[in-house]
C-alpha cells in the first residue's frame, strides 16, 4: 500500500482526495446529476475521474493509511506536531516530516486579542503581533532528531530565496528545504 499518512491541516485547507473537488474550475455539484427518480447521481461525463479518486481514497481508508488531523490556530498547530512527533519518535528515520503548512511567520496570541469588536469609530487600527515560536530546531535536535525532515521556504524576491533556502538547512540542520517564490507557487 506505501506509507501511511498523518495529514495535519488547517481547517478548510486542500485535502487529499477531495481537492480535486472542493478547487475545481467546476462547482461541485456540477459533478453530479438529479434524476428523474429523485436519485442524486454522478454526471457521467466525471464518472470515470470520480471513480478513480474514490477507489483510491476508499484503499487508503481501508488500510488506515490516512489519518487526518485538523487545526484552526498557530497555537493548535505547534501543540499537534508537538504531539505527533513525540508519538512517532521511535520511528527514527523512518518517518519522514513534510512540514508544508503554511504557518505564519508571525500571530497574535490568543490573551492579546480583544474580547469585543474593535469599534471603528476609535480612529486607524494598529496590529502588534509577536513572532511565531521557532519549532524547526528543537524538531530536529530534541523531537525527532532521526526523522527525515523537509520544510519550506517562502519569498517574494527571487534574489533572496536560494541563500535562504541554505541558511536554513544550515541553521536547523535538517535533510530539505523546498524553496517558493509567492507568485509562482502554484504553477512551478
């Protein structure tokens, strides 16, 4: 079957499976049909696709090699990976940590935010947000310092993403880097 799956990802984020559904050009529901009886069917002109996507989400929740694990908060999110982490340690470098969420550089912690709505009668609004806590060195050093790690790196400025790229393997001393540039993300 390959390797099992534990897909953290933000609430409402592509998933496995059903992205070729929920960010189609298409609406979903132009994949299905209303027959004369009542019956919601699939269209047959998506049939063959659909099928094909179900058949092989439905082996991989058979075997349970996908397991999916949802978080809404930056804070959610380093708890989790802090957590599944500690439970897969002992598969050394049999695992492999694809960190491709694409968490905040920085956030505003949960005790600093306002218990009401900001009123807009109070003049222009200023945002003090603190720094995401660096998780990727502790990750490497302390959590699964035999686990194959890869993380990513995203810029704006061409010039700046390769030394980045290196400075961070450097710097945490993990196995990969994927680099991106924010434009060009989702076409290269």
């Amino acid at each position: 079957m390959g390797y099992a799956v534990i897909f953290m990802h933000r609430q409402f984020s592509l998933q496995p499976y059903s992205r070729h559904y929920t960010h189609s050009t298409n609406c979903f529901l132009d994949f299905m049909e209303l027959r004369n009886d009542g019956i919601i069917g699939v269209n047959p002109n998506h049939a063959q696709k659909m099928r094909l996507v179900l058949e092989k989400y439905r082996q991989a929740k058979k075997h349970e090699a996908l397991l999916f694990i949802e978080f809404v908060t930056v804070t959610d999110y380093l708890f989790l990976l802090r957590s599944v982490t500690s439970i897969m340690s002992d598969l050394n470098e049999r695992a492999l940590y694809y960190l491709a969420a694409a968490v905040s550089d920085f956030f505003i912690p949960s005790q600093k935010m306002a218990q009401h709505k900001i009123q807009s009668g109070e003049g222009a609004l200023t945002l003090k947000m603190d720094q995401v806590p660096k998780f990727l060195k502790p990750m490497v050093m302390n959590w699964v310092p035999r686990g194959f790690i890869v993380s990513f790196k995203l810029e704006t400025d061409s010039n700046l993403l390769v030394d980045k790229a290196r400075h961070a393997l450097t710097r945490y001393g993990h196995q990969i880097v994927i680099g991106n540039l924010l434009e060009t993300r989702k076409i290269e």
